[in-house]
C-alpha cells in the first residue's frame, strides 16, 4: 500500500523499480453479474507475466480496462506510471496490445494496416513497419491482403502492429488461441524472444497453464473474477508436490508411508498412492517400502494440474 | 486530425461496399434515361400541368434530367445511399472487431470520432453530387444542355446559366438533407455492432418521422421534424427562391446532424468495447 502514491508519478521520477502495470481494485459488472471483482495485479519490468484462469474467469473483461477499452465500476490503473483513466494518452503511448483474437482489415495489405494503425499515433515509418514485420516474420507476405492470412499470420501481424510504437509493455490475451501446435510454438517463442532480446515487458492472459509455465516468470491466477493467488511460476505451482507410488501390497506401503514425518498420502486411486511431500524425498520413501518388504513400481514426481490447482485453490476438491 | 481523416478516409475507399451508394446512383438512372429517350415531352407537361400543351422542339436535356431526378429519388433513397458508410465506420468496425485495435492505441475517441463523421459526411455529400455529376454527364451526353424548365408554379423557363447555379445549389441544399439522415445513422451506428442496424435503425426513425409528419393530431410537431425540412432543396426552384424559409430549413437541418455527431460523441467517449 505504501507504494500507492508511486503510481502516480512519471515512469522516470520513479525509477526501474516502479511497477510498469498496477491495478488496484478493479472491477466490472455487467448487468446482474459481477464479471471483475476487486483484481488487484502488478506487472514489474522484464517479467513475462502470465494472466491465468479458465474460460470466463474475467480475464478478458481485466484486459480490456488495462488498455481503456472498458471502463471499469471500480478502480485504477497504472500503466508506466500514467494513471489511465484521467490520462489515457500517456498511458498507452508506449504500449502495445493484442485484444482477443487479431481484428484487422482484411481488405488491406499487412503493410497497409500498420501504416493505417500506426498513423493513429504517430505514424512509423516503412523501416519500422519492414523491422516489426521481419521479426514477427512476415517480411515476404506484407503486400498481400490480410484477408489470404493463415489465422497464425494474422496474429503474428497483430504482434507486429502492438510491436510498432517500440513498446514498454505488450499485453496480449491468449494469444495462442485457435493456433495450431506449430502456429502455438512459433508464437511462444516469438514471445520469449521479444521479453530476452528486445527487453519487452509482456502481459499475456491464457487458460493454458503448461502455456504460462513456458513462457511466464509471473502469474496472477483469476477465478470467477478474483484474483486468488499471485506470484513467481515456480513457488505457485510447486507449492504442494506430490508423488505418485504404485506399490505392492498397496495398504502395506500406505501404512509404511503414513509413519514417516513430512508425508501425507492424499488419495488412493487406481491402485496407486498421491503422497504429497517434498520431492527431494522421493529415494528415502522408495527405501523406506523396500525395507518393509513392498515391491516398488513406480515412483512419479508429479505436479498439479490446471484443473486440481484450481480445485485447490477454490477449496473444492471432491 | 488531419492525419485521421486521411486514415479513414484510405480505409473507406479502399473497401468495395463504399461504392454500393455510387453504382446505385448509376443504375437509378437508367430508367429515367430509358423515359426521356423514348418518351415524348407532351407526356411529361400532361402529367406535370394537367393541360394539353403543344411544345415545338423539346425541353429534355441534362438539366431537365438532373431536376426530375431529383423529385423522385431525394425522397427517399438519396439519404440512404448517403447514409451506407455513416452507418459503417463505427459498426462495421466494432463487428470486425478492429475498433478495439484502434482504440488501444494512444488515441483520443473524439478525434476519432471526428475523423470518422467527416468521412461519412463526406461521403453523404459524394454520393449527392454524384447524382448531378452522372445526371449532367449521361443528360448532356444523350439530350444536350440547354434552358431549364420549371414545372413547380406554372412554367418557368430560367436559362441555362442560372440553371446550373439553381441545380448546384439545390443539389448543395439536397445534399445537407441526405446528411441529415446520416448523421442518425451515425449516431445510431455507436450503439450497435453491425452496419445493417445502423442503417436500418436510421430507415428506422425516418419512417416513424415520416408517419408523424403526415398525422394532422401532431402539426404541432410538425416545424421541428427533421424531415418537414428535408424537401428544403425545392425552394431553389421556386421564382422567387424564399430565401429565409430556405436559411431555416438549412438551419434545423445543420442543427439535427450537430445534435446527432454530440450525442454520438457522449455516448462513444463512455462506450465499454465489447466486441
């Protein structure tokens, strides 16, 4: 809370550890429902930051008050400094977006609808838009229309014109969705590149976990319009590992692993055992059975899914 | 600004449906140059001044042709060729989706509004013109040009000069009230997210104003609906032109499309795009 007045101030005044994005208390309803409850995120310099929820968690709604294009009920955003509401021009000067799937004018040329969407801020000169072209590349098919675009060139072109005004920040939503696998790796990739070589922050939202796992240091996780966890990918999503064991006899090795401090076995499912405990403890368990004479099968570190994260993380876990 | 008109306006001529309000202009035509060519002026002036008259030579020609055609299609169909792209710039975009695109760029949404009124005004006037152009040009190519004769208050023959001017200016007055109606179209075309609406919610009101106009129950009503001054263009072919009526009519009309672009603008400035 205390760095709330920070936000207020220019980028410059307050130096690389401001956050380039906060939100503070966002919120949205449409008519009866509550889309967007009181989301709080911040975004700081360098971080492939990943927005992650399921299909109608508000991800969407939230992106779309990040770039002005919905007025939020409650609520403020910082961009860069630039609160967005009372100044929206500053605030977006040095950001590029990509809003759900790539809208462009498909009866103008790739080439074309830069120039036509770069004029409406500056403008960008034919070396800027064949640079952005070339790295999203698209260099060899600028002058066709968009309208003969594989959906992944589409989005690719939607890079290039968020990539135009040489961005601070790039926020895109779910920018792999309706792309083939090879469409999908191609696009993450670009990603990552651009965060390395071109030192872009990026905002992305997903519903794909293994998505932001690739490409994302940062999460904020969002279900039914809260945000319920944020933080580094690492610590989030190993926050409670687990061990799969198949051992025979199967309450013989349940008991064994009950005994040892540290381990809780969850479940039991298809004659196999959930242990949670520390990875790093995976060998003591396997001895353990041994010596009380289980035979061992199978010994498989796991990690949460999407799915049981979110379970988890709801509190609803059947 | 001047660099988001051109934006528009490189998008509006460079898409097909700009010129669906163009070739129907042109097609419009052809049974009005069908009538006139095969047709006999005595035809015209029985139906025009209900007496028989005996005319030597002919009084069709270009400018005949652009003010007959004027009388038919600038009742209706004029504003609603007029008003095609008014009722596309904003809801065709939000339906493609790429008025999100616009927008998160640092933009302002009045100026963008802006430059998109001007290109659909400009087209609304296009499209008017147009209609002389082609009405003068295929006229003068198949009758000629020559004194324009007046049917309004008995015969008037006014020469062929002031007869451009009065054409010209008719047209310019006609034109003012195709703007009008696309200016609802604009207007309505913030609300919704396909072009059609717009379009169709603009017939919309001019239908409805149109009922309303002709119910005596509300002559009250009647001086401040826009479409009471939509016929202003006519009052140049009267002798004496009326000039006040005319400047009130053009007056109500300018102030229809200036309310039209306001409430357009408060309602764009607030608008949460969805699409």
């Amino acid at each position: 809370m205390q760095s709330a007045a920070q936000a207020n101030e220019p980028s410059q005044a307050a130096g690389a550890a401001a956050p380039v994005l906060r939100a503070a208390g966002l919120s949205k309803r449409y008519g009866k429902r509550q889309v967007v409850d009181g989301v709080d995120l911040e975004v700081r310099r360098g971080d492939v930051f990943g927005f992650l929820g399921p299909n109608g968690a508000g991800k969407s709604t939230t992106i779309r008050m990040l770039t002005g294009l919905v007025r939020p009920d409650a609520g403020t955003v910082a961009i860069l400094g630039h609160d967005l509401h009372r100044r929206p021009q500053q605030a977006l000067a040095r950001v590029g977006a990509v809003v759900e799937a790539p809208a462009l004018y498909p009866h103008l040329s790739g080439d074309q609808n830069l120039a036509v969407l770069a004029a409406l801020s500056g403008g960008a000169s034919p070396e800027r838009r064949r640079e952005v072209l070339r790295l999203v590349g698209l260099e060899g098919r600028a002058h066709d229309r968009v309208r003969t675009y594989s959906h992944g060139m589409k989005q690719r072109l939607a890079l290039a014109q968020a990539l135009l005004p040489q961005p601070e920040l790039i926020l895109l939503d779910e920018p792999t969705n309706g792309l083939d696998p090879g469409g999908m790796v191609e696009v993450r990739q670009l990603i990552r590149r651009l965060a390395a070589e071109e030192g872009i922050t990026i905002f992305l939202s997903s519903h794909l976990l293994a998505e932001v796992e690739q490409v994302c240091n940062r999460v904020a996780v969002i279900h039914k319009g809260q945000v319920l966890v944020q933080g580094s990918v690492p610590e989030l999503l190993q926050a409670a590992p687990f061990v799969t064991i198949a051992a025979t006899p199967l309450e013989q090795a349940r008991e064994v692993l009950a005994g040892i401090a540290g381990v809780r076995v969850a479940a039991t499912d298809s004659g196999a055992l959930r242990v949670e405990c520390d990875p790093g403890r995976i060998a003591d368990l396997n001895e353990a059975l041994v010596r009380a004479g289980c035979r061992v099968s199978a010994l498989v570190p796991g990690r949460l899914s999407l799915e049981e994260f979110f379970l988890d993380l709801t509190g609803s876990h059947p | 600004m001047i660099r988001l008109i051109r934006v528009e306006l490189a998008k509006v001529v460079r898409r097909p449906r700009t010129y669906l309000g163009y070739v129907a202009v042109l097609l419009i035509l052809v049974p009005f140059l069908i009538s006139l060519h095969y047709g006999r002026p005595e035809h015209f002036l029985r139906a025009q001044v209900g007496r028989d008259f005996a005319v030597v030579g002919t009084f069709f020609n270009a400018l005949f042709l652009a003010h007959l055609v004027m009388k038919v299609v600038m009742v209706v169909f004029m504003p609603f060729f007029g008003s095609t792209v008014a009722g596309d710039v904003v809801a065709g975009e939000a339906g493609e989706g790429t008025l999100r695109t616009m927008l998160v760029r640092p933009v302002s949404r009045s100026a963008v509004l802006l430059a998109k009124y001007i290109v659909a005004a400009l087209h609304a006037v296009g499209v008017t013109f147009f209609l002389l152009a082609a009405s003068l040009g295929l006229g003068g190519l198949l009758f000629g040009f020559g004194d324009l004769f007046l049917f309004e208050a008995g015969l008037c023959i006014v020469p062929l000069k002031e007869g451009l001017l009065r054409l010209l200016g008719a047209y310019a007055a006609a034109a003012l009230a195709v703007l009008s109606v696309a200016s609802i179209a604009f207007l309505v075309s913030v609300l919704v997210d396909n072009a059609l609406y717009a379009v169709g919610g603009a017939l919309a009101v001019f239908i409805i104003t149109g009922v309303v106009a002709v119910i005596p129950y509300f002559e009250r009503l009647h001086p401040y609906l826009f479409i009471t001054h939509m016929d202003l263009w006519q009052k140049l072919m009267l002798d004496p032109v009326p000039w006040a009526e005319l400047g009130r009519s053009a007056a109500w009309l300018a102030g229809y499309c200036a309310a039209c672009f306001l409430a357009a603008l408060l309602l764009f400035r607030r608008k949460d795009i969805l699409s």
